[in-house]
C-alpha cells in the first residue's frame, strides 16, 4: 500500500498509508505527497520536491544532495564515534569491554 507524507506549509506533521492520494487526503482533510525511496519523517520538511530529515545537530549543514553532514567529516581511522554537539566534533566510543563471569 503506497505510503504518503502529511503536508502543512513544507513541514511534514505526520505519514500514512492509503489506497491512493484522493484517500490520504480525505482521511487527514491535509494536502498529502507520496514518498517511497526517499523517507518522509515528521518534523522534517517537503521542499522544492524533496523530502528533508530532521535537522539532528544545530552546527549540521544541508549538503547538494539535501542530506545533513557535520561540519567536521566522520573520522576514517575504523573507530565509533558520536557527534558532541558540545565540543563541535567526533567524541570516540569506547568499545565495550566483554565481562567474564
């Protein structure tokens, strides 16, 4: 069943699946896109015939294919990192120690 994105403005409110489009937007009384590769998420925005994420970080910038990358590119050295907002960068992961018990 095809899926569709729920449309205020370019801000996606919510998703639903549906027969058809004419459904979709009976069901909401909302104008409806229909999304399938590139994923609808509410919160995130329709713009220019794209769907765009969430921004997840402040500092994160839109990139030319409308995808949100950091500001500082995720280091390539086979370690976990995760974004610290606070300090604008990669923070390592420390990988988890097995217990023996």
């Amino acid at each position: 069943m095809p899926k569709y994105a729920v449309i205020v403005g370019i801000e996606v409110i919510n998703t639903i699946q549906a027969e058809s489009l004419q459904d979709a937007e009976r069901i909401t009384g909302f104008s409806c896109v229909e999304y399938t590769e590139e994923p609808a998420e509410p919160g995130g925005t329709y713009e220019n015939g794209r769907f765009i994420q969430i921004k997840p970080y402040p500092s994160w910038i839109l990139n030319e294919e409308f995808k949100w990358q950091a500001p500082i590119p995720y280091p390539n050295d086979g370690k976990n990192y995760v974004w610290d907002e606070a300090i604008l960068n990669w923070s390592e992961v420390p990988a988890e120690v097995p217990t023996i018990t």
